[in-house]
C-alpha cells in the first residue's frame, strides 16, 4: 500500500528538495595584502623552475627584497615558506559537496533557505533537475520567484 494516503498536506504545501552539505575550509583562509601575495608568488615561481631553497633566498636577498620579520631570507625561511604555501594550496582545493536523495519537505511562509536550495540545485545542474517533469519544474520556479 502506499504512504501517500497519511500524508495530510496539499500538493501546494509540499517543495520537492534536496539536502546539500558543503565542507571547506577556504572560508577560513585570511586575506593576503597583495605585497605579501606577490613575494609568495615569486618564491613558488623560483622553486617551480628548480632552483633549491639556498639559490631562492640568495637570490631574494641580492634583489632587496626582505622577509616581514627578519631582515634576510635564510633556506631554512624559504623551506618553511613553501611548505605554508602548499598547504594553503591544498585548503582552498579541498571543497566538498554532497547532495542527498531528492524528497518532499512542507513548504513554510518565510524560509530564505528555500530559494537557495532551489538555487544551488539550477546552479550544479545535476541530474536531478533532468530528472524532474516539466510541470513540477515550472511549479518550483513559479512558487519560488
């Protein structure tokens, strides 16, 4: 038997949705001033061409161009640089988004989350989109905006 028949709502209070979770951590990265962004650049370009931790701070050293709180790079400075460097990297890399299994959820005046996951969903254009009628498709939307 089906279980459509305890469900005491109107087909007009009912949203077909679906459950998004997204994990990152680049929300948490702090803002770089563009000066410092530069310097990062330029070590990461150096290192990338080859040239070993001791060559890429002599060579920053030669130019003028000094650490924040130091008055020279050393290699081992360089070192831990470039590990910060990929490790930053590598945060802003790790974003994660899962979708749950489409399903009914009762419709309540006033929910702002509502319009964003409808947003989401027609941003990521998945499957489930393509899989939705015409009709409830059109209804979301004129319900929605």
């Amino acid at each position: 038997m089906s279980r459509f028949r305890y469900i005491n709502y109107s087909i007009d209070d009912l949203l077909l949705g679906v459950d998004v979770t997204v994990l990152t951590r680049t929300l948490t990265l702090d803002e770089l001033s563009e000066k410092y962004t530069s310097r990062l650049d330029l070590i990461l370009k150096l290192s990338n061409q080859g040239l070993s931790n001791k060559e890429i701070s002599d060579s920053l050293n030669t130019n003028g161009i000094r650490p924040p709180r130091t008055k020279e790079y050393t290699s081992k400075l360089i070192w831990v640089t470039l590990k910060k460097i990929r490790q930053r990297e590598e945060r802003t890399k790790n974003t994660k988004t899962v979708f749950g299994n489409p399903s009914f959820y009762k419709k309540e005046s006033n929910n702002p989350f509502l319009k964003i996951i409808v947003l989401l969903i027609m941003f990521h254009g998945t499957s489930f989109i393509n899989g939705l009628s015409c009709e409830m498709y059109q209804s979301m939307e004129t319900f929605l905006f």
